[in-house]
C-alpha cells in the first residue's frame, strides 16, 4: 500500500509459490528478480539476517520487513512516531513490553528504539518467554505486571506466538491471560494519559481482553494507519537517496 500511493509498481513473491521451493537459492532468486529491474526490496524472511545478506546480492535497495526473531525495524519507527504524536517527548517516559518477548522481532527493535529516544523499557514476561540472555539489552525486567500499572506511559503487548513456539512455553492461553494480559481491571489502573499499543494481529482474550482494545487509550488502529505513512518515507528515503538497507541502527537514527 505504501508503495502504491507513492505510484511505485508492485510485485509480490512468495518462497512458498517460487523456485526456492524447487531447490534454487536465495541468491540466485534475488538475482533473477533483479535482473527484471527493480528499485528496491521488501524482505520478511524466517531467517534473521537474510535482509543484510540480500543487500550483499544487489544494487537494489532493501528494506528490512522482519526476519526471524530478531528485528522489524518499520514496526518500530511506526510504534514511536505513533507514541511521539500522543506523548510528543519520550524522554523519561516508562514503556512495558508485555508477552512474548524471546519469539518477538518487535520486542528487540522496540526495545533499541525507545531506549534511543531517552524512554525506560521494561520487558514484562514469564521466564518462558524471555530470551536466554539480556545482556546487551537496554531495558529492565520484571515477571510482575500488575506491580508497574500505574507508573506506565505506555503498555505495549504483544501477541502470544504459537507458530514460533517448538513446546509449550506456558500452562495455558488462559492461566497466561490471568497473569500477563491486560484486563479491564488492569486497564482502570493505568495513568489516564497512559496509551495502550500493539503490534497486531491482536489475540483478544489472551494478551487484551476484548473490550480494552476498543478503548480510546488503545491505538492500535492509529499505529495500522501510521504504519503506512512511515514506510511511505522509509521507500522514498531509501529510494530517493541511494541508501543500501534499513536495519534497527539507520531505522533507530
């Protein structure tokens, strides 16, 4: 859509419907669509780094779009400029990343993201749901939710993703919801000026009850909505400029 309202032309390619699937690689996919003269490159990739590693193959720019668990620089851009139009400075503002942290690429570029604009990030999750390590991770941690409610500028939640899981990572969907999603009554304790933000697509009843997602403070369509104009700039600065890539350090600048 993006590119689209910029006037660009358009080509969608799945792996799954190409000649990856007959045994070609990568590379030479990447070639083949480059011969047919492209501009730029919009990756989502279950592998991290493929974005960085098809910048390698072509003059064409890329934009990464998500790969694997570890960024989605664009989710971020949207998630701050949609948080900067509400709160204006982030600076010493308190950010909750609720959920599924360790499968998360958006937890990881967000966590860069609001870090860099002066915010406080803490993760909020069961064990389960942490990565294995924190170390270069700018952010604070706690398995409590209910014990940071009401100093919170902005609870963001993430969606519980069960195709990344290889084993069951929580009792049940349930019990999770009872523990880490954001109730109504955990919603009344958030400061009245607190926003509400999510990713999508939303699991209503797991990590936000129904009725919290339609709530003015949830602004979740406007992050949808925003979404598009911010990758609008990220194709015509790329595209305009002659920049090889977009990955979480130029998306985090």
């Amino acid at each position: 859509t993006a590119a689209k309202r910029l006037s660009a032309d358009t080509m969608n390619f799945s792996v799954g419907s190409s000649s990856v699937n007959k045994g070609e690689s990568l590379r030479d996919t990447v070639e083949t669509i480059a011969a047919m003269g492209i501009d730029g490159i919009v990756v989502r990739h279950g592998a991290a780094g493929t974005p960085r590693q098809v910048s390698e193959w072509t003059d064409a720019s890329v934009v990464n779009a998500g790969d694997g668990w570890h960024q989605h620089p664009t989710q971020s851009l949207l998630d701050l400029y949609t948080a900067r139009q509400h709160l204006e400075d982030l600076e010493g503002k308190h950010i909750a990343i609720v959920g599924d942290i360790k499968h998360s690429r958006v937890a990881r570029s967000n966590a860069l993201g609001f870090s860099a604009m002066g915010a406080r990030v803490t993760l909020v999750a069961p064990p389960t749901l942490l990565p294995s390590t924190l170390d270069a991770w700018p952010v604070e941690v706690t398995h409590d939710l209910d014990a940071i409610l009401e100093e919170l500028d902005i609870c963001y939640l993430l969606r519980m993703q069960l195709e990344r899981q290889g084993q069951a990572v929580v009792p049940s969907l349930r019990e999770y919801h009872t523990e880490y999603g954001l109730t109504s009554a955990r919603a009344d304790r958030l400061p009245n000026d607190a926003l509400i933000m999510h990713p999508g697509p939303m699991n209503r009843g797991v990590e936000i009850a129904g009725e919290v997602a339609d709530r003015p403070a949830a602004v979740i369509t406007e992050q949808v909505a925003n979404g598009v104009s911010v990758r609008m700039a990220v194709l015509f600065l790329l595209l305009g400029s002659g920049l090889d890539v977009v990955d979480e350090q130029r998306a985090i600048a």
